[in-house]
C-alpha cells in the first residue's frame, strides 16, 4: 500500500506538514452488512452486503489531531472549535492533547478543514472500504466484538447510564494511533472518534444508490451521515457496517464523539 506525503499547499501556513495518507486502490468490495453479523441495523443493507465500485482515492492514515485543526484556525480557513473550558472531553487548546483527534466539530468545520488541505471528506463508501482493509468481517479484525484490548471506546454494558467506562474508563479520547492499525495501514478507523463524511444520509444507500454506482448520492437530506464508533459508544457501534446520522451544525454538545478525516482524490493512471 502506498503512503503519500502530498506537497504542502498553504502559502499562509508555510510550517504545515501535510498529513500522511495511504492510497486505496480502485475496485469493487462487499458494502453493508456483514453475512455472519446479527446486530446489523436495516439502513446497513442485506446480509451479506451489496457490491460497490469505488475509484481510487487517498485517505489520511490518522484521523485529524488537534494541531493540525489549529492550523486551519490559525491561517483563518476554520472556526475555532468549541474546547476544553466548555466540556472536558473537548480537546481543543486542552494542555497536551495536540495528537489527540480533534473533536467537537460540526460537518461545516470538517469539511471546511478538508477543503483548505485541497482534499474532502470521505464518500461512505470510500470510507467503508478503507475501514474494512480488505476484509468482510463485522470488525476488520474478525468477528470478536471491539472491546480495550483493540479500540478506544466504551466497554460498558447497554443500556447503562453511568459514562464513568467511556473512552476505556478515562472519560475522554486517547491519542491517535495508541491501538494497532488496519490492514491497509489506518489507525482508529474503528475507535477514536465517529468520523463525518461527505453524504446525506438516507435509509436506503446501500441498494438504492450506491450498489448502483452512485456512491456520491444523496444530493440533499436532513442529515449527515458518520461512520465508525468513537470513544464513548459500545461495541456495536464499531461494526464498520454500522452508520450514523447528525445535523450539519447544531448544539455543540451534540459533537463530542465526532472527528474529521479527510480525503484526495486520486488521477486515474
């Protein structure tokens, strides 16, 4: 698998060393619901998935750190996010958390920091892919359910109220790439933070759009659709067939999970 280091393009933070990515090579892979899983949702397709092309791309091999979003802030392309002084797990300015994902973004600022890199977010299934690594299974692992030995997330109990197990018992993210990688060398794909992506969310994308080649579509919804569990939600979550929706912008404390990681397009050759 390839790694990239892309030139930098920002004139105005000339510092900025652009993030390493790995490039996902052009093809077809088994999208949705895994065969063998039983906690698949209906908006994550048949059993056994739908059949999607997707072209080659390249995707961030970390999700993106706290020092790499104030840079966009720094040269006037992103918002300052919401930080630690309005709630603890807000990484942003907290006192040695730049390697650790940045958090407590909305879709806006996610995209607006892939744009300023000259990149874009992940289409879900460009993002399903490369979580997948080449694999079929719940987890890209295997079958045995995320838990602290391999992702950062919540090892509690459903159903239970107290947060005292989120992020492994700290109550917060980790630093990036503190658990192995997959096998197409990304770290945290599954833990970490929820990760937005370039879609609207519908119900139906899996067969409807993009088992039909439309891996772009929808063109308009109410929400916006996330991928892979963060550090505050149990093991279903980690399935990388699992999906989730949020507003595009919103009640900051709606965004405490999510993260950004973007994406370049590749030529073909």
């Amino acid at each position: 698998m390839k790694l990239l280091l892309l030139a930098s393009v920002f004139a105005s933070t000339a510092a900025f060393a652009q993030p390493k990515q790995v490039v996902i090579p052009a093809g077809s892979f088994m999208m949705g619901c895994s065969s063998n899983d039983s906690l698949c949702d209906d908006d994550e397709g048949p059993k056994g998935g739908v059949e999607v092309f997707v072209p080659a791309f390249a995707i961030d091999v970390h999700e993106t750190s706290v020092a790499e979003y104030r840079a966009c802030v720094e040269a006037g392309a992103c918002e300052r996010p919401f930080d630690f002084r309005r709630t603890h797990y807000c990484n942003y300015d907290a006192p040695g958390r730049d390697n650790y994902p940045q958090n407590c973004v909305n879709w806006e600022n996610a995209k607006a920091y892939c744009s300023w890199r000259g990149g874009r977010l992940a289409y879900e299934a460009e993002w399903e892919k490369a979580a997948r690594g080449g694999t079929s299974t719940p987890y890209f692992w295997g079958h045995k359910p995320a838990s602290c030995e391999v992702a950062v997330m919540d090892p509690g109990v459903a159903g239970e109220p107290d947060t005292s197990t989120d992020g492994c018992y700290r109550d917060l993210s980790w630093p990036r790439g503190s658990f192995p990688a997959n096998p197409y060398g990304l770290f945290d794909m599954i833990g970490g933070t929820s990760e937005w992506v370039e879609n609207w969310y519908a119900t139906d994308a899996y067969e409807e759009l993009y088992g039909k080649g439309d891996i772009k579509a929808p063109q308009k919804g109410e929400h916006k659709t996330i991928k892979g569990g963060s550090w505050d939600e149990k093991h279903w979550a980690h399935r990388v067939s699992n999906r989730f929706s949020k507003p595009t912008t919103g009640n900051p404390d709606l965004y405490g999970s999510n993260g950004i990681r973007c994406v370049i397009p590749v030529k073909p050759e």
